[in-house]
C-alpha cells in the first residue's frame, strides 16, 4: 500500500512538473511572438517612414521641375539630401534584419585585418558629436595611453558594435553625458560606454539581449529594430569577447565588452586608397568597352549613366542570352553581370562565354543583391573575376574597372584638369578656411551640420550672424550657397573644426 502511495506521488509531481514546465514554455512561446509581433508592426513603421520620404521628396522634385525649373534648381540640393539620407536609413534597418538572419542560421563569419583604431575612434566621435549637442549632452573619448593605434580584428563589426552602444546612449539620455572609455590590458581591448540616461530595470536586463526585445522606453520611442543589442551582443562573442550590462533606473546605464588584442604594424595599412571623385578617362588611353547585364531597366541605366560621360563604350543587354550574343559580336573588354535575370541567369552566361573564348578574356564583375558571404565561391567558380553588392557607390565601380582593365583616371583636385577658374575658386577656399578657423567652434559646429544637411536657410543665418565681423568671408560663403556647393561649406567647415581641435 505505501508503495502505491509512494508511487502515486511521484507520478502526481512529476505531472505537476510536466505541467509546469509546459506553462512556462507556452508563457515564453507566447511572450516571443508577441515580441516578435511588435517588432514586425515596429518595423514596418520603421520601414515607411523613409520610404515614404525617398517617394514624398522624389514627387516634390518632379512637381517643382515642371511648375518652375529655377526654383528646382535651388531646392533640389537639399531634397536629394533628404532622399540620400533616407536612403542611407533604410538601408542600415534592411542591414539589422539581414545580420540577424545570419546570425540564427549560424552563417556569420568575421574578416579580420590591420586597421587605425584611433581613426576608427575618432570618426565615430565625429559622428555622434553633432547628434549629442543637438541634446545638449556631454560627449566624452578617454582613450587610455595602453590603447595601440594599430589593430587587427574585424573592423566593421566593431565599428557596428560601437555605433549600436552609441547610439542607444544619445537616444535613451535627456540630461547629462555619454562616456566611451577604450583601455587595453591583459591582451584585451575593453571597450564601455557609460551614459547618464533612463536606466534599464532588472526584469527588463533579463531580457536585453533577446533577439526583438524592446525596454519600455524603447517603445516609447518608437524607433529601431530591436535588433540592436542581440547584434552587439552576437558581433561580441564572434571577435572573441563577451558584452554585459550593469545599469539603474534614472541612474543610467554601462555596456562593456572586451575583445582580444592583436596589434598590427603600420606598415601593414600603406596604399589604402582615399576616396578621390572621378571627372573621366585621362587621354592617350583605348576606347574601352564595357558591357552592362542586367534584367532591370533602372539598374542598367544607372550603370550607363555613370560609365558613359566618364568616356567608356558602353551597350546594354536585359539578359544572359543577349550578353553572350553581344560578346560575340563586340568583344567588350569588361561585363558587369547581374547574376539573377530571366531567359537565362550570370551564372551561366558567364560559363558560355568562358568555354568559348578565343582571344583577349573579358573581365567580368558580378552584380549581387545578396547578403551572404557564402554566395562570394559560387560566383567565382562560375568563372566570375570578381563582385560587388548592391547597392554600390560609384566610385568602387570606377575602383574595380581601374584594378582589373589598369585604366588610368583624372580626379577632381588634379592640377591638370584645373582651369584659372579652379585655381581661383581653390585659392579662395584656402583664404575661407584661413578665415573660418579664427570663428569660435560652436559657430563653426552648427555651419557644419546646416552645410551637412545642405539646409540654405540655416547656412544664411549663420552667415548673417558674422557679415559685420567677417564680411569678406560671409561674402565668399554666401557665394558658395547661391551656387550649391553646401558640400564645399561642409568639407571646409570639418577642416577648420579639425585644426581647431
């Protein structure tokens, strides 16, 4: 009889555990798709708002054009830069979700090389410097004397690692400051990044790091992924490191990560090439030919709107088929090939026109949508030279013609395309410059980021606020803005904020 009991017993706990456990189980199904679910309504939200500004500033440009060319002129600057930067935004939250899907499918993989840390460092000071004053908030890098200026790791995950951390700071802190303290001891890199913000409750530290979590003051936000910190936190433990958190509520909050330490020589990041704009083939060159495969109409164009007012011959083809058809006839010395189209794909094209060379081999660059890294083998087994991502700027285009045809270019800046006029406009720039660096920073600070945004408007008032002290200069600058070069303002402004600093 005690045994029945016994035996009873047991089966009832173990029942009651079952139980339990299935509870709690379907409690964190439940409370994983709700997050999951937040975040899908969270990021279509995230998605359409700068789809919606791309598509509003695209219909405005086209509106102004047709009912006043002039006035398109003076506004369009200003609506491309919006587009751009929307662009740009739209890209980063595409970027989130895609590195999540690698991460959970185990298909990251990290690219380690030499880099400069203290430029990494001092860029991303930079860019969050703006965004924090913009909140009246202390921004402070302590970079310890331990810390070597050459690294090897993969650079643009740390630099992504940092971005996150950083960011989440600035948007998350209304009154004091955000402390990034980069240190080095015991063959590690430790990097913490310390803000006076909101703070993060226990119950929600349990779950920062899960994939579509959001604290409640990031949804009240309302902006981000919630993808952030699991990427952080992921991109952490790939480099070799670990990412923890301590933080109170009203108190603020510390990330800290450390990552292993491996210097590199200097040497090692000679000839690193410098972004220079492209003007057009330099002369006593040959007429290059260059063939464009692509399905879509606008990727096409894009390509023979960039390659053909720089010189090259370019034709088009809207298919695999029509591309080994125009090789044979043509013989271009380069083909950019899409590797997903109708009637027959790159991938095959490709291998038809590699069976069947007879004379010079044509360089073919494959033109990919896809993010993932796997798919690099695939492409140059297929006999491709090389490839490039979309979407792509310009001048890796102009990088890759230039490293596998050896053409040679004219750069914007090169004393023998300048003009008396060039001359001139660079020599009054310099005199800018001279002039802008004796203006006390903040002035120099709020020019920058009005410039940035390409924001007239601004530039003029600020302008405005120094035509008594300065006239010559507000003169020379006003210039600037009546002939669209906030860009030129911009890269004036940050040289003269640099040698102040």
């Amino acid at each position: 009889m005690g045994t029945d009991i016994t035996d009873r017993k047991r089966s009832e706990e173990e029942l009651a555990q079952k139980n339990f456990d299935l509870e709690a189980a379907k409690q964190a199904a439940e409370s994983a798709n709700q997050a999951k679910s937040s975040f899908l309504a969270n990021m279509s939200h995230e998605l359409r708002t700068p789809l919606n500004a791309i598509l509003g500033f695209t219909q405005v440009m086209q509106r102004d054009l047709k009912r006043d060319p002039a006035f398109f002129q003076q506004s369009a600057a200003a609506n491309l830069q919006i587009v751009q930067n929307s662009g740009e935004h739209l890209l980063s939250l595409i970027n989130d979700v895609l590195d999540m899907d690698k991460i959970e499918a185990g298909r990251m993989e990290i690219h380690l090389h030499a880099f400069n840390l203290y430029g990494l460092l001092q860029s991303l000071e930079e860019m969050f410097r703006l965004k924090a004053q913009e909140k009246d908030l202390m921004l402070i890098f302590e970079r310890m004397p331990t810390v070597p200026q050459y690294v090897e790791t993969d650079e643009a995950k740390l630099r992504q690692i940092l971005i996150n951390l950083l960011g989440n700071a600035v948007k998350f802190t209304v009154t004091g400051s955000i402390t990034l303290r980069v240190s080095a001891a015991n063959q590690a890199l430790t990097f913490a990044v310390q803000d006076t913000g909101l703070g993060i409750s226990s119950e929600e530290l349990k779950q920062l790091f899960l994939p579509f979590y959001q604290t409640s003051s990031g949804r009240k936000s309302q902006t981000g992924t919630g993808l952030g910190l699991t990427i952080s936190k992921k991109f952490v433990e790939l480099l070799g490191g670990t990412l923890s958190v301590t933080s109170m509520p009203e108190q603020g909050s510390v990330f800290q990560f450390d990552i292993p330490l491996k210097m590199a020589a200097p040497i090692a990041l000679e000839g690193i090439p410098t972004y220079r704009s492209v003007v057009k083939l330099a002369p006593d060159q040959p007429t290059y030919r260059i063939l464009v495969v692509e399905d879509k109409w606008e990727s096409r164009t894009l390509l023979v709107k960039l390659l053909e007012p720089m010189g090259f011959d370019v034709r088009e083809a809207q298919n695999g088929q029509e591309a080994v058809k125009i090789w044979e006839d043509w013989q271009p010395h380069l083909i950019w090939m899409d590797m997903r189209m109708p009637v027959m794909d790159g991938y095959e094209a490709t291998q038809r026109i590699r069976a069947h060379v007879k004379g010079q081999a044509p360089a073919i660059i494959a033109l990919t949508a896809s993010a993932l890294e796997q798919e690099k083998a695939t492409i140059l087994s297929a006999g491709c030279n090389d490839y490039l991502r979309k979407p792509f700027r310009d001048d890796l285009i102009f990088d890759k013609i230039r490293e596998h045809l050896g053409v040679q270019y004219i750069y914007a800046g090169d004393d023998r395309t300048s003009t008396p006029s060039d001359r001139a406009q660079s020599d009054s720039n310099a005199q800018i410059l001279k002039s802008m660096t004796l203006l006390r920073s903040s002035w120099i600070k709020q020019l920058y980021e009005a410039a940035t945004f390409a924001d007239a408007e601004r530039i003029s008032q600020l302008v405005a606020e120094i035509s008594d002290t300065e006239p010559q200069l507000a003169i020379a600058l006003l210039k600037l803005v009546k002939t669209f070069r906030c860009d030129t303002i911009s890269d004036l402004a940050e040289a003269a904020i640099a040698q102040q600093s």
